[in-house]
C-alpha cells in the first residue's frame, strides 16, 4: 500500500457516515432557524438584510402622532415590515391593525384588546406594554409593564402560551388569568383553569381564585377587584365564581392522605470512629428510584443503602433529615436546637455526633414512591422528634443560569422523554453528569434543591428563557488554573471550595459544553424551613 | 472600490435564501472537517453551529464573500483545533465531592483508542498542515485544488504535504506506541 493511501485510509476511520453527515447538519439547521439557539428570529428577514435600517424612527413618530387622537397608540418600535405570515395578533375596535412579532404594544388611557391568530384574547390595562414573539413552541407574550387579563385558547399539542414579567414566567394551555407587572415585582391570578407559575427556582400552579405576588411589598388583592377595570369583567366574574366553587368542591371530595412509615427504629449513633469504613447519610428506596440526603460519606463498601420501601440512615443528623423531608438543602434550614447541632470537628473525619441510626419502612414496600417515603420522613418527624416548623421566604445572593453568548451547544438536545434529575456517573475514574429536564430543574439541581449533593452550594435560578425539556450530558472537567481551589489531588490549596469558585468551575463547565453559564443575581427568593421546636428522640 | 462600499460590503449578513445556500453547499465540509479533528460528532456539531451562528450574528469579512468555501474550511480547521486544544488544558475539576454520586451503569468514556491517536497527532500539528492533509486526504482534493482553494501556490502545498505527511506518521506512530505523552 503507498503511504499516501495508508494516512488516508487511518485519517478517514474519525469520519461519521453520509448519513449520520446528513443528518448532524440538518440537526444543526434546524436549531439555527429556532430562536433557541440564535437568539435572532431566523425567519424574521431583518436578521440577513444587512445593517439594521433606523430610518423607522421618524416614521414611527409619525405613525404614533397620527393616532395619539383615538387614544389608543400602537407603537412600532423596531423595525418593522409588513407580511401576513409575520402577524401575531390584530388589535380589536376602531384602530384595528396588525401587531407582528416583536412590536412593542403600548395601551394609553384606555384598555384595548388584542386578539391573536390562534384564538387567545389578551385585554391590557390601561398604561400597559408588552411585547409579542413567536416562540418555538408558541406564543410569549412580553409584560413590560402594566397588567394584563389573558383568555388562552385551548393550544395545540405541544404549543403553548406564555406571559413573562422581568420575574416570572406564566405558561398555560387554556384559561382565563391576569398578570400585573410593577416596579415591585409582578402579581398573577387565575380567574378559570389552571396555570403554571415559574419564579426562579420555585414553580406552582394556580387555581381559581388563587394568586401569587413576586415582591413582599406587593399586597394581595381580591381577584374581582384586579379585573374591575376590563370591558368584560362581569364575564369574568362569572368564571371566576363558577372556578372557585367547582375547586372548593375537589377540596371537599379529595381526602387528605397522611402518609406514614408501618415501623420505625430509631438510635443514637454509636459514636464509633467511622474512618472511611462506615457510610454515613440517608437515603429512601422507592419504587420509582431512590432519594438520598445532600451529604453524605460513601464508606468503603460504597454508599449508603436502603431496601426498596425503606429508609435506612446511618450518623444522619436532624437538620439533614428536615432537609431532606422537605426538599431543600440544608443550608435552608435554621432553628436547629443546640442539642442536634454537630460538634465543630477538629483535624478530619470523626465520630458523627448528635445522630441517629434510623430503619423505616412503609406499609406497602411494593408501591411506595420516593416522594411518598419523603412524605413518610415529615411524619416520621413530627412524631418522634415531636418537629415543629415554619416555612419563611428570604432573599438572597445566588445565581443565575443564562444561555451563554454562542447559544445552547449540540449536547443540549430537545427531548420529550421523562424527566431524569441529574446524576453524576463515573467511568474510567472519569465523571459525566446526564440528566434529562426543563432548565428550570437543572438550576434547582445545580442549587442543592432536588437529587443529592450540595453542587454548588447557593441558590441559582433559571433565566435561560428556554422552557422545553432537555437530554443532556457534561463532563465535569474545569479549565487549568482557574478555580478548583482545595480540590483533590490540589496540594497546598486551603480549605474546601467556596460557592464562588464551585460556581466558576461549574459556569466554566456549562459554558463549554452546553453553552449555558452562571452569572451572579442578587436578591434571589428562597423558601426556607425554620424549626420552631424539635425533641431528642426516645430509642427504641 | 469606494471606502463606502467596502464598508458596506464588509457589514452585509447573507439573506435567508443566501444562508440556506451555504449551509446546504458547505455544512457537510464543515462537519466532516470538525469530526476528523475533533474526534467527537457532538462537539462536530457544536463546531458546524459555532461557525454558521458567527454568519448570521456577525458581519462578515470582504473575502468570505470571494471565496466562502475557503473562509468557512479554515474556520472549520481552526474552531476544532481550538475545541481540542482547550480539551488538553483541561484537567479533573478540583472539588467533585458536591456531585450525586450515582449508582447508575457505567458507559465508557473514552472514544477508541484510533480516534485519540488521530487527535492528538492533529493536536500537535500547525493549522495550516491540518488544513492541507484533510483535504487531500480526507476530502480527496488534488493538489491543484488545494491551491486554489486556500490561495496558495500549487508548489507550496506540495511541499507542505510532504512534510506534514512525515510528521504525521511520525506523530501517530508515537501515539500507537504510547511514546507520544
């Protein structure tokens, strides 16, 4: 064989097929024409046209002048071009129009009304603005300021409606709701259905009648009262009432379930040395997989394990076992009482203190979930620890996940899979992390708030803008040099990493592979557990 | 030209149909350029995404606009060289403990042993020798071709070939044998 054949014949072996050639680009295509990915509407002419032309600001002031008489203005404040294909919404009444994607929509002294092209009516309040855009799976509607009372239309498979405030993110498929937008923060309330209410790291859903506010200095108010200002209140008024009662009577009709373990054992800890032979943590076996606590040591047979419908802890102290019963990490819970604080340690590893060695079981180890058995935990609590708590929202420093500046990369696929929280696998002494979630989750994860692991150990919330699900995987290799400080194998490096330096490693890491990163955020709301009163409990 | 017109022309996005075009003509070179470097489909599209978004983000320069397939194959050469270079100086985060540690299946995460050989002779090669050899070898161009394609003369390529092909023997040898670390 000449040289020349045997370099090319080695060089092609790293080639992919036709096929898989074929199908990577149109992959990559396909991203590049979805806002996702560019950021830029690729379907939006402006993007490949050249410079952006501003000679629309004359124009613009024209246009606004002409119709500041019927009180109602519409604004065109970016470029704009006329096209059928482009319109979103027109607007109702006597000033009619198109509104395209990405025009900025300002009501003046009065309300005014948008009807969109997929059927949803949006009434904005006097002195509003807002902002439509054509998402990739629907609609956003933009709330600058202002309110507005949003009647979805029932949306297609896969499609939804969203309604975004610097704050929140508002998505539904079909109900009547208003959204307010302050200086404050912003206020949403739900006249009919149900809607899903995304603040940061936090998400709930919202019935009829209910209502959430983002700032603590913003007041509840009756719903009726927040809608009195529409043309159709009374219709809404009416929903409203019909919505309360119909969800007033589910409260009735479903019973509360008070989950309990059938057994308990609860001990002191020995308080023998653990040495790295003992693995100390908590964890519940589920049917659908296993829950552990955010700290744990993996001993040298391995981690901690629990038969499946078991809880089994080992050296687990109260304020991890709150912790964990409710979701959140540990550095969420205060109040512990003296007599369940650690000890401070001095040199490395020694005998846990203050813990427990606990085994429980539910009644029916063949269908208990992880959640239930989380459930079980409270009870569990509340019972023999004779635990009393309250729930207290502080704000805080933390993070925030943004998209970095070249967009989501390749690895951070589309997927319509179940969630799968991440999890950090090792090969080859080698760790990838793979996981399968909306953002959102990837932010709660990353903050301590669900799976296990204290990752980076500050509240991070979600300020991607991409709200689909995702598959994706990184390995969790830093750049030289930068961060990492006191981290295996680092001789010489003081102390354990700090939040900031886990958040540069991480930040770096997302970037790189995902094309996510982490930015600081002040003030970030967290929920945290306050324990009013807790007991040591009797050994049995 | 006039200043104004090269200004103009230097500041011009492609239109949709022009992009589409481009993407159609040049996306596969692109691609297969960045997975022989890259030794990774994944970061290959990570690359192929890279580049296009800089043609929709970014004004392009007068030559893209001469030449594309030549700015779009270096740019394709150099974003890999840099994905893998910045691989290199990677080294194992300092603190994995705040990680789940999951019980999980292992998978292997290492590509085969023939693609790390590929990648890190590339590594250690000059752009422009990776430019040269994957397109004679890998996208099978004459050396004519490769001349006009990068703007170099026809003598120079054959030069660089030569040497570049003993380099790379030697490279991979090296890193058949394990001597290459």
């Amino acid at each position: 064989m000449k040289p020349e054949e045997d370099i090319s014949t080695f060089l092609k072996k790293a080639l992919p097929s036709p096929e898989q050639t074929e199908s990577a680009c149109e992959q990559v295509l396909e991203r590049l024409r979805s806002e996702s990915v560019s950021g830029l509407d690729i379907h939006n002419d402006d993007v490949f046209s050249g410079p952006r032309n501003t000679s629309w600001i004359p124009a613009a002031a024209i246009v606004a002048a002409g119709i500041v008489f019927l009180l109602v203005s519409v604004a065109v404040l970016r470029d704009f071009r006329s096209g059928a294909d482009r319109t979103l919404a027109v607007v109702e009444g006597r000033i009619g129009g198109p509104i395209q994607s990405d025009q900025i929509v300002r009501s003046k002294d009065r309300a005014m009304v948008l009807a969109l092209t997929e059927g949803s009516r949006i009434e904005m309040r006097p002195n509003s603005k807002l902002t439509l855009q054509r998402a990739v799976d629907g609609i956003r509607i933009r709330l600058g300021s202002g309110g507005v009372i949003v009647s979805a239309a029932k949306q297609q498979a896969d499609r939804h409606l969203y309604v975004l405030t610097k704050d929140v993110i508002v998505s539904v498929v079909g109900t009547v709701f208003l959204v307010n937008a302050e200086e404050e923060g912003s206020r949403v309330a739900v006249i009919q259905g149900e809607v899903r209410v995304q603040q940061g790291a936090s998400v709930k859903r919202l019935l009829p009648g209910e209502q959430v506010a983002t700032g603590s200095s913003l007041e509840a108010l009756p719903v009726a009262q927040e809608i009195s200002w529409s043309r159709s209140a009374a219709v809404h008024m009416a929903l409203l009432q019909q919505g309360t009662s119909a969800a007033a009577e589910r409260a009735k009709t479903a019973a509360p379930t008070h989950l309990e373990f059938a057994a308990v054992s609860i001990k002191p800890h020995s308080g023998l040395s653990t040495n790295g032979v003992e693995p100390i943590g908590f964890v519940c076996h589920g049917i659908d997989g296993s829950r552990r606590a955010a700290v744990e040591f993996v001993g040298s047979a391995g981690p901690i394990s629990a038969p499946q419908g078991r809880c089994v802890g080992n050296g687990v102290q109260l304020q991890a076992l709150v912790a964990f019963a409710y979701g959140i990490p540990d550095r969420d819970v205060s109040g512990v009482p003296d007599w369940a604080v650690p000890p401070t340690r001095v040199g490395t590893l020694g005998p846990p203190a203050n813990a427990f060695q606990i085994d429980a079981v539910a009644e029916d180890t063949s269908s208990a979930t992880a959640d239930q058995l989380r459930q079980m935990v409270q009870a569990m609590l509340a019972d023999r620890f004779k635990l009393r708590i309250h729930r207290e929202t502080k704000g805080t420093t933390g993070y925030a996940l943004i998209v970095a500046k070249n967009g989501p990369k390749p690895k951070l696929k589309e997927t319509s899979d179940a969630e799968e929280i991440p999890t950090l696998e090792f090969s080859n002494g080698l760790p990838t992390l793979r996981g399968k979630s909306t953002m959102d989750r990837l932010a709660q994860w990353l903050s301590g708030r669900i799976g296990a692991g204290s990752t980076i150990g500050a509240p991070v919330v979600d300020k991607t803008g991409l709200t689909r699900a995702y598959d994706y995987e990184f390995v969790p290799v830093g750049r030289g040099g930068g961060g990492g400080r006191g981290g295996p194998g680092q001789v010489g490096q003081p102390g354990p990493p700090t939040p900031a330096d886990r958040a540069a490693n991480i930040s770096a890491l997302l970037e790189d592979q995902l094309g996510l990163r982490l930015e600081n955020e002040k003030a970030i709301p967290v929920d945290v557990v306050v324990i009013d009163r807790a007991e040591k409990p009797s050994e049995n | 030209m006039s200043t104004t017109a090269t200004m103009t022309e230097m500041t011009k996005y492609p239109s949709r149909p022009e992009f589409e075009d481009l993407f159609r003509r040049y996306s596969q070179l692109v691609y297969r350029t960045a997975c022989l470097v890259t030794g990774s489909p994944d970061d290959a599209q990570d690359v192929l995404q890279t580049i296009f978004l800089r043609l929709l983000r970014r004004s392009t320069p007068l030559n893209f606009h001469k030449n594309p397939e030549r700015y779009l194959y270096k740019a394709a050469v150099n974003v890999s060289l840099n994905v893998i270079r910045s691989r290199r100086r990677h080294v194992l985060i300092g603190d994995l403990s705040f990680f789940e540690v999951a019980s999980g299946t292992e998978r292997p995460y290492l590509d085969e042993a023939t693609l790390i050989c590929i990648r890190d002779a590339i590594a250690k090669l000059s752009p422009r020798t990776v430019e040269i050899l994957i397109l004679r070898y890998v996208h099978d161009r004459t050396e004519p071709e490769i001349a006009k394609l990068l703007g170099i003369s026809r003598g120079t390529v054959c030069v660089m070939l030569f040497r570049s092909r003993i380099r790379l023997r030697k490279l991979l040898g090296r890193s058949r044998s394990g001597e290459g670390k």
